[in-house]
C-alpha cells in the first residue's frame, strides 16, 4: 500500500479493535495491514459459487453412499428406490 491510498475512518468495538491489534501481532503485520488482508480475504469468498459447491458435495455424498454399499455387498441401486 501506498501512503497516498485513500483514507477511511472506521469505528470499532474495543473488543473488536483488541482482537484486530492481537491478530496484526501475531502476523507480524500493521493493524491497517491486518484489515486489509482479512478484507480481500473475505472479498474473494465471494467468487465463490457455494450453491455449486453445494450441489457438488451432494453428489460426493452420494458417491460416497454407493460405495460403502458396494463394500458392505449391498446393491448400490436399492439406495435410489
């Protein structure tokens, strides 16, 4: 970052101010750095598609089923009726 960026001010729940100063710490990063990597953080979650990601662990599951029947010698078919 640049010391020409933008400014905004922001206020904070003490604790919540605590916690940030606690993580910058612990990460060895400024309080401004620490808010700004957990922002991208939790911007590029947003990228996401988690109904696709939904619809994909279901399957998963459901592959999953069809094996430990497979494995157990039940017909895998049966847990589809």
């Amino acid at each position: 970052m640049a010391k020409n960026d933008p400014e905004f001010r922001l206020r904070l729940p003490a604790d919540l101010k605590a916690a940030i100063e606690q993580l910058a710490k612990d990460n060895d990063r400024s309080i401004n750095s620490e808010i700004v990597a957990r922002l991208k953080e939790s911007l590029s979650w947003a990228e996401y598609d988690i109904a696709g990601i939904a619809a994909d662990l279901e399957k998963l599951e459901d592959r999953v089923r069809e094996l430990e029947d497979m494995c157990s010698g039940r017909d895998p078919n049966d847990y589809y009726k």
